[in-house]
C-alpha cells in the first residue's frame, strides 16, 4: 500500500516531468515563431494553439506543485 511518502515522492516526479513538458512545449513554440509559422492555428474542428497548450502544461505543473505541498504538509515534511 503507498504511503504518503510514496505519494510525495511520485508528486516530485510529477512535477519534473511537467517542467520538462513545459520547456519543451517552449521550445516548440519559438521554434515554430522563428520559422515564421503561426502558433495558433485552427483547421476545421480541430484546433491546435501551441501557445495554449503551454499554458496548460505550466497549470499542469502548478497544480502538481500544490499537490506535492499538500503532501509534505500532510507528513510533515518541509514544515518549519
């Protein structure tokens, strides 16, 4: 059965994996700016903003990062 402190630890690794998400949605971004594309493009019903999708990658990474507080105040971890 997991512990709290597996639950911390997998938010931890939750939370690096959103950061590099995060960064390499960045990256696609600036990529796709310096070749003169546009970053928010729509066809049909299908819509595709890179620049969104980062922003819900950095949510994504917030919400973990609160997740993982929780979990340290819970066990007592970090708590001064």
């Amino acid at each position: 059965m997991a512990t709290e402190h597996d639950h911390l630890a997998q938010a931890i690794r939750h939370i690096a994996r959103a950061e590099e998400m995060v960064a390499e949605q960045r990256g696609r971004v600036d990529r796709m700016a310096e070749h003169g594309q546009d970053t928010k493009l729509a066809k049909g019903r299908a819509a595709f903003d890179a620049e969104q999708l980062g922003s819900d990658a950095r949510a994504s990474r917030d919400d973990r990062t609160r997740h993982r507080r929780r979990t340290e105040i819970a066990i007592g971890v970090g708590v001064r």
